[in-house]
C-alpha cells in the first residue's frame, strides 16, 4: 500500500461504535469501610467516619448512625422466641417444682430468710424441686434450704450489667436478658408458689399468678400461698375493703385465692397436698 494512503488512514482512524450501556439504579443503601465524610470541623479537620450512608433517588447521600444489631426489632422478636424455646426446654426435664418469689434485698439476719430455707429445705426432703429467680435475698434462702437438703435447686435469674444475679446454691440455672419471659417460666410448671415478702417485683409476681388462676389460664389446683400475716395482712385487707366490698372489682371467691401463713410448717402443709403439673 502506497505511504500516501497509509497516512490518510492515520489521520482518519475509523469511528469506534459505541454502545449505550443501561445504567444500574442506585442502590438505597451501602456500605463502605474507607468512606470518611468530608465535611469540615472548625479546626480543618475531617469530620467523623459512618459506616452507614443513605442514598436518595438523585444520588444525594447522607450518614447514617449505625445501631447495635441486637436493637434491632426483628432481631429482638427472634431473641424473645429463643428464651421461650429453652425456658421450656429448661423445665421439661424437671420435676415437682415449687417456686419461690421473694426480695433480692432481704438480710441472711431476716426471719423471712431463715423461713424460705427452711421450707426450702422440707421440699427439698419431700422430693420437689425448689425454683427461684436464682438472685440474692430471699431468693437464695430457698436455693440454699433445697441445696442443704439434698434437693435440686434451680435458679431462673436475669441479666444484668452491673451486678452478679446468680447465687452460690443454684444447682441448675437458665439465665434470661427479658423480665417477661423469665416470669413466665418461673410460674409455667410450679403446683405451687409461694410468696415471701418483697417489693415491686415480687408483688408484680404476685399479682399476676392470682390473675392467672383467677382467669383459668392457671389451674385453680395451685395455691398461692403468702408467708408472712404481719406482712401480707395489709395487703389482703386493702384487696377484701377496697376491690371487693367497696368496688366490686373482685368476686367473693377471688379472694379465697389469698392463702397466708406464718410458719415453714404451715406452707409446706398446703404444698405436699399439691399434684405435679405438665407442661
């Protein structure tokens, strides 16, 4: 080929075809490791890094503060369902359980503490199985009444951040991070609860297993057995003067659910009476 044309060609390359490429649309969110924002401190320097950035249709993206996935709601639903899995995995291989509510405040010097190991203690001897919140206070007089006696002692206890829940008497111990699933599986197989003096946890408990009997999603069959009159006395008056015979709030036979007593003895009477449940 002659050089003319050779640099005719070169100086008119053939015309690339080029071809439209379908752009992909943005992505709502991504993500990016090395992504530092660049808007400016007062002092020069560059403001913080986000993981997280979110993106509008036209391209404009903002940080995003990042959450613990934990917080997250879907997440806190599969969290919630796993407690109730093996909570009541926990209890299918125990045995006529009593469960115990009471102060994690209470002195090891308190005559309630010295009643709830005793009793504890009696039910250990009689074969059943004591179950409390697992905690300090009233709590651990059980465990450590049905450790001593030879029984199995089971400690249900809760998490927390600043303070060890779990006492030294708990043979067999389920931990929990939510107050309501905890308290469904201290009351879920018990044929008997007793309540020794508290505060607004244990009457929150309280309160709430009398409800359950007296609404028939508890068998009428499990006592609620209060130890304690000079304790427990106030309280059943205010609930026979101001809920039933002033409003009307609670039948004659509600309050037959209100059973105290004021010795070991007394309540261990009313609990070896009582027939295992299955769950």
């Amino acid at each position: 080929m002659p050089n003319s044309h050779r640099k005719a060609k070169a100086r008119h390359p053939a015309k690339k075809t080029v071809s439209k490429k379908r752009h992909k649309p943005q992505r709502p969110f991504y993500k990016s490791s090395d992504f530092v924002s660049g808007v400016p401190k007062a002092n020069g320097a560059v403001g913080k890094r986000f993981m997280s950035w979110v993106c509008s249709p036209d391209n404009q993206c903002y940080p995003a503060e990042n959450t613990p996935f934990t917080e997250n709601l879907y997440w806190r639903i599969f969290r919630i369902m796993a407690e109730f899995i093996e909570g009541f995995e926990f209890l299918s291989k125990l045995h006529n359980e009593v469960t115990f509510f009471g102060s994690a405040r209470a002195s090891k010097n308190s005559r309630y503490y010295k009643a709830a190991e005793e009793l504890g203690g009696m039910c250990a001897k009689a074969g059943l199985t004591v179950i409390t919140g697992g905690g300090p206070g009233l709590m651990e007089a059980g465990n450590k009444g049905a450790y001593n006696g030879g029984g199995e002692s089971i400690g249900l206890d809760i998490e927390l951040p600043t303070e060890q829940r779990r006492n030294d008497y708990v043979t067999r111990a389920i931990g929990f991070h939510y107050f309501f699933t905890r308290k469904v599986m201290l009351s879920a197989s018990a044929q008997a609860y007793v309540f020794f003096p508290g505060g607004f946890g244990t009457l929150d408990e309280a309160t709430e297993m009398v409800a359950l009997i007296q609404t028939g999603k508890t068998p009428r069959e499990v006592p609620c057995i209060f130890y304690g009159k000079a304790f427990w006395k106030p309280f059943f008056d205010w609930v026979n003067k101001t809920l039933f015979e002033e409003n009307g709030f609670v039948g004659k036979d509600d309050l037959k659910l209100i059973r105290i007593v004021d010795t070991a003895k007394e309540a261990f009477d009313i609990i070896k009476q009582t027939r295992e449940r299955i769950l």
